[in-house]
C-alpha cells in the first residue's frame, strides 16, 4: 500500500503549514465537507463573508470606503450576494491608478506576498495577496484535483510556462511545498521541439506521476507527439488542463493518447476565482468558498445558459481586496444539477479571455470554441486571428500540405460573410506562430472590445 499520501496529508502539509503560517490543511479539511452542502447551505456561507469582507473594506481600505461614500452606499445595502449588483465593477485600470488605495490599513500586519499576473494580455497587474487568501487557493486545487481522484502527496508531472512551473529563484517555503508536498516537476512549455518532448517523455518514464498537468495546448502538442511514437505512460491516472482554453478536440486527442480523462481546471489569482471539472464533466465546479462569480452583460447577470463577463470578488483577500473585479474572462453559467452530488455551482463553459472574442459588426460574436470547428476542415496546422478593427481581419496561419488557394479563399469567404462588404480579411502566411510571454498560445487577438 502506498503510505506516502496518508504521510502528506496528516503529517507533511500541516507541518509545511506550520513553517509558512499558512492554513492549506484546515481549509482542505473544510472544504471536502463543505463541497457536499446545499446550494442554501453554501450561499448562507458565502453571505457571511461577504458581510465581513464589505465591512472590512468599507472601514480599512481607502478606494472602496471613497466609491462608495460617492455613492451614498451604505454598509447595510449590502447583506447577501444579491445586493453585490449596487457595487460598481473595477477593472484592472482602476487597480492600477489607485494601486496604493487598495491596499488595507492593516496591510503591514497582514504582511502579503507581492503577486502579479502573466499579462499575456497587455501589462502585467501588480497586486498582493493575503496568506488566508493563499491558503484557500491551495486547499481549492487540492479539493478540485481530488475530483480526478487525487491524494495530498500524489506525484505530478506539469507542462507549462512560468505561472504554472515555479523556477530556482522560488522561495525555500514554495520549494519545499512544490517537491515534498506536491511532489511535483515541471516541464517548460517553450521548446516543445521533437527533442525535448522525448526527454519529456523519458523524464515521466522515470518519475511516474500520477497525474499530467498543463496548458491545454502543451498537453495536446504533447499527446500527438506520444501517441505517434506510440508513448505511453500507464502510472498516470488523469491530465488537468488549466489556463487556457481548453477546445473539444484537444481534449480527445489528450484522452486518446494516453487512455486517461482530462479535467478542466480554471483558476485566476488575482480575483480569487478558482473551477474545477468533476469526473461528469458537465461543467466545472466554482469554489464557491472561496469566491463570488458573477457572469455579466449590459451590468446585468445573464440568463443561464449565455455568455456573460466573469466578475470575482474574492472572500479571503483582506489586505487587497478584489470586490467585483472584471477578471477579463467569458463563461457561461448553467444551473443544471451535477449528479455527483456537490452542491457547488456550475461553469457550463469557459469560452476564454474577453480579447480572444471577435465580434463583427453585424453582432456575431466568435470565441475559440466556435472557430476550431471553423478551422477543422482545412488542413492548418497552426493559426491565429487578429482582429485589428471593426471591418479588419488577418488570419495568420501555419498551413499543410494539402492546404489549397481554393481553400484559402473558403475560409475569407466564411470571415467576409461576416465582416461585411466594407470589410477586409487577409491571410498571412506563417512558419511558426509566437508563444507568448508566459508560453501560451493565442489563437485569437481582438483589439475591438466586445460589447458585453
Ligand atoms: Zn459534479
């Protein structure tokens, strides 16, 4: 029997927690009973926290405490989740020109970790982020991982960029709980050349994981790679893909390489959102301990079932409170019951970053979901979409052998139907498209902001 999980749960996390004053253990405790409460049960919890959170903000951090002195808000306006719509959304720019605004009174106490996010998109967002808040994070991958069916303790295996692999420079706190806790090692997602990759597949040979995690992409790269060279790795149980899209057919391709299921994993940091797909794969779980999401169009909730901005605020993150942040991202929500029995709503989707949406001007939006079954029927090995403005489209892409002059005039045609008469769609032809900064792939960048 392998003891080393038991040893990791009961005696290694608590004691890592002990070294970093942090809470994973008891939050992971409590969160594997209360995935299994009642939608009210969880909701009753969730208007608890907020009640503290707004409070704390109202009085301790000096942006909120001015908003909403402007607008004559007061802190009884806001007893329940419902009432969150009075709040006025921030943005990332909001964070950004009042940074020092956002940070609480008590911040010095509180002493957070400096943080920021990847910005792939733009400029990076500088923030800071409690303990408590870390913790909970944590103890939500924990829970969201054991969905799949894994242990405090089990071996993983990640292929990703530098948000997901934690390099040498990493805190001696973060290295211990990465390789004892976690036992856990990172891959690059930056040079998937065939080379690389039969190391890659050496060093998972050797090591055994129990689970594969990793930017859907990577993780589909990867997966072909595998299975062409007939590689497989039977010590693994199930593969995470996290922060990107993840699109139907990489998911096949990802399952039908190395004989596992694949979880979609959504976590954003800096609002403190955290999903998780469970083993119905009906949509992924919300956190909802952690985290109100709201899913907005027009500054009103959506109707079940369509797209809305994703809008976080973040429960345990006192020292920089995120209340009603546009993280940036689109879903949608469903309020189907999972038969797995938890009582945490559902993300029926992802549909990704609001700058990987095209929008054209006769109200057709487009987000990669929708454009993989565009682009299925050619033979295009890697493309990207830019949508520069209203009327202008350049598709970049990687293409084929087999792909045709008739075929790239069928796919301006399906763009132009589109954009319009006025409009204009171009292809460039590609040898490789750039990864970003972080070593994500991006398949669409639109510079319109789509109206939602
Ligand atoms: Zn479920």
């Amino acid at each position: 029997m392998n003891l080393y999980p038991k040893i990791a749960r009961n005696v290694i996390l608590p004691l890592s927690d002990i070294a970093a004053g942090t809470k994973i253990s008891r939050n992971f405790k409590f969160l594997e009973k209360s995935q299994w409460w009642s939608k009210e049960e969880l909701q009753k919890y969730q208007n608890k926290k907020l009640r503290a959170l707004i409070k704390h903000a109202y009085e301790n951090v000096p942006y909120y405490h001015h908003e909403w002195r402007k607008l004559n808000l007061k802190l009884q306006d806001i007893k329940t989740i419902k009432d969150l719509r009075k709040i006025p959304i921030i943005t990332k720019e909001d964070i950004r020109k009042n940074f020092n605004d956002f940070k609480s009174k008590d911040f010095a106490v509180r002493k957070p970790k400096p943080s920021a996010t990847g910005g792939s998109t733009g400029e990076p967002l500088k923030f800071y982020y409690d303990w408590a808040a870390w913790s909970m994070d944590w103890a939500c991958l924990y829970r969201g991982w054991g969905f799949a069916g894994y242990h405090v303790g089990d071996k993983i295996v990640t292929v990703g960029g530098s948000s997901l692999v934690p390099s040498q420079k990493s805190s001696f706190q973060k290295q211990v709980k990465n390789k004892i806790v976690e036992r856990h090692v990172g891959l690059s997602a930056f040079d998937m050349s065939k080379e690389n990759m039969r190391k890659y597949a050496e060093i998972i040979t050797g090591y055994k994981p129990h689970f594969l995690r990793g930017y859907a992409t990577s993780l589909y790269i990867f997966a072909k790679f595998c299975e062409e060279n007939s590689i497989n790795f039977p010590t693994i149980h199930a593969a995470f893909s996290t922060a990107e899209t993840l699109f139907e057919p990489y998911r096949k391709e990802i399952e039908n390489a190395f004989g596992v299921e694949v979880f979609n994993e959504y976590g954003i940091r800096d609002g403190g959102g955290n999903a998780m797909e469970c083993d119905m794969h009906l949509g992924l779980h919300v956190s909802l301990e952690r985290c109100v999401m709201e899913f907005i169009k027009n500054n009103e909730n959506v109707p079940l079932g369509e797209m809305g901005k994703i809008i976080l605020t973040d429960l345990h993150n006192y020292s920089f409170p995120f209340i009603r942040y546009d993280v940036g991202d689109v879903g949608i929500p469903t309020d189907e019951k999972c038969p797995c029995g938890r009582g945490l709503s559902m993300i029926k989707r992802i549909e990704g970053r609001t700058t990987e949406i095209i929008q054209f001007s006769d109200g057709t939006m487009w987000a990669g979901p929708v454009l993989t079954l565009v682009f299925k029927d050619f033979d295009i090995l890697q493309y990207q979409i830019i949508q520069e403005n209203w009327n202008r489209i350049i598709l970049k892409v990687v293409k084929g052998k087999t792909f045709s002059e008739k075929d790239a005039k069928r796919l301006v045609q399906i763009f132009n139907y589109h954009v319009g008469e006025n409009g204009s769609v171009e292809i460039e032809y590609m040898d490789k498209i750039p990864l970003t900064k972080s070593g994500k792939r991006r398949f669409i960048i639109s510079k319109v902001k789509p109206q939602l």
